[in-house]
C-alpha cells in the first residue's frame, strides 16, 4: 500500500554527512576485520591467488560505490523515517544481499573458495553494513540540517 505522506526531503549536507559518516566507519572496521582477522583466513584458503599488495584504486572504487549504495538504500530511509533501527535493519539486509552474492558465486565458481569463509565473510558483510548506516544515520541526524 503506497503511503500518501510527504517524504522529509534530506538536506545537501544530511547527505553528506550521511555518506562520511559510512564511508568512514566502513573503512575503519573493514580495515580491522580484514587486518585483524581475515587476512590470514584468505591467505591460508586461496594461498597463491592473493596478490602481495591489494589493488587499491579497485578497493577504493568499492568503498566509495557501495557506501552510497548504503546511504541511498539503508542510511536515508531510516533518516526519513526517523529512525536509526530501520536504518540498521535496511543496512543488515543490504550487507547480507551484497556480500552474499559476492561469496556465494564465489563458493559456486571457485574450487578453493571454502563454505567457511564465504559464510564469515557474509555474516560480516550483514554486521558491518548495518552499523556502517547507522553511523551515517547518526551523523546526518546529529549534524544536519
């Protein structure tokens, strides 16, 4: 049933905060979760396949298309709604969508890509997207206008 209520229009700068908010938080915790924990999980798995150094500009093209991606379908319908647990909701779905189909075509086309790790790496995926939106959610909620 479509709702006849006028959307809230979000501001040029809730937008913005909203995206570095995200963008930041992603960061961060991708970098402890890749550095701390997965790292040596994808070394021991796919062995020979890893690159020595990541490919940074294709890792920095992900960060900056998905986390808006995860504002424009997680982070600004919580805000419109007022809400920061529809954002964490939106943003858990979003992530276990996205880092599935990542994994699990993956786990379907490569022979050393283990269940294991796809099924972390998807469970990250959903934890990491709903806080990452919901940081955006509170920094576009605190600071904007």
């Amino acid at each position: 049933m479509l709702s006849t209520d006028p959307v809230q229009e979000l501001s040029v700068q809730q937008w913005l905060l909203a995206y570095g908010g995200t963008l930041l938080s992603m960061l961060a915790l991708d970098a402890l979760w890749i550095g701390l924990y997965m790292a040596p999980a994808y070394k021991s798995a796919l062995g020979d396949l890893m690159l020595e150094q990541p490919r940074f500009l294709a890792a920095a093209a992900f960060y900056l298309v998905y986390a808006g991606g995860v504002v424009f379908l997680a982070t600004a319908p919580g805000l419109r709604a007022l809400s920061w647990q529809a954002t964490a909701v939106h943003g858990a779905v979003l992530g276990l969508i996205a880092y599935a189909t990542y994994d699990l075509t993956n786990y379907s086309i490569l022979k050393a890509w283990p269940l294991g790790l796809a099924l972390a790496d998807i469970a990250w995926g959903a934890v990491l997207t709903a806080i990452a939106a919901t940081a955006g959610w509170h920094a576009a909620s605190r600071w904007g206008r």
